[in-house]
C-alpha cells in the first residue's frame, strides 16, 4: 500500500489484499495527507481480494478528497467492482462523476 503525495495530486495505491487485518496501517498513512484541492487518484488495479472494511475505507476518502473540492480518477479492479454491485452503490455519486 502507497500513498504518495506529490505537487498536483495524492495517488493512493491499494494492495493486493485489501483486508480488515490491514486498515489500521492503511489508515495510519493518511494522517499527515491534506487534499487542499489536489487529485486524488486511487489505483486499485492489483487489489485481488477487498473486504467491506476497505470499501468504506475507499468510499471515506472519496468523501473527504471531494469534499475539499479535489478532482477523484479511479482505477477500479474486479474486488471493487463486485462490492460495489453488491451493495448497489452508484459509485459515480460517492467520486463526484469525475
């Protein structure tokens, strides 16, 4: 997992196993991370399995990176996608339609 803050946008890097027993480290990397307008890009593209946790996890910091008005791309993978189906979220709402 990855977060890396760089001058116009935060790219966050999902693992490949986006698990319960992993939040609290993942979590741990977005203390010091302030959107002020930057993009945010969540590359999820070698997640292979993701547990519901990280999906608010993911659906929270879309939240707060649309709420401090930052632009949201999102490389999805298939784990995302099927929990997204599953609770019948309209994932364009929680990112913004970006």
């Amino acid at each position: 997992m990855e977060v890396k803050e760089l001058k116009t946008k935060i790219k966050v890097t999902f693992p490949d196993e986006s698990e319960i027993f992993m939040a609290e480290e993942f979590l741990s990397l977005f203390g010091e991370t302030s959107f002020g307008g930057k993009e945010l890009e969540a590359d999820m593209t070698k997640v292979s399995s993701m547990d519901t946790v990280f999906l608010q996890i993911a659906l929270s910091l879309f939240k707060t990176a649309k709420d401090a008005g930052s632009k949201i791309t999102l490389k999805s993978c298939e784990s995302f996608d099927k929990l997204i189906c599953l609770y019948g979220l309209q994932i364009q709402d929680a990112i913004g339609g970006n």
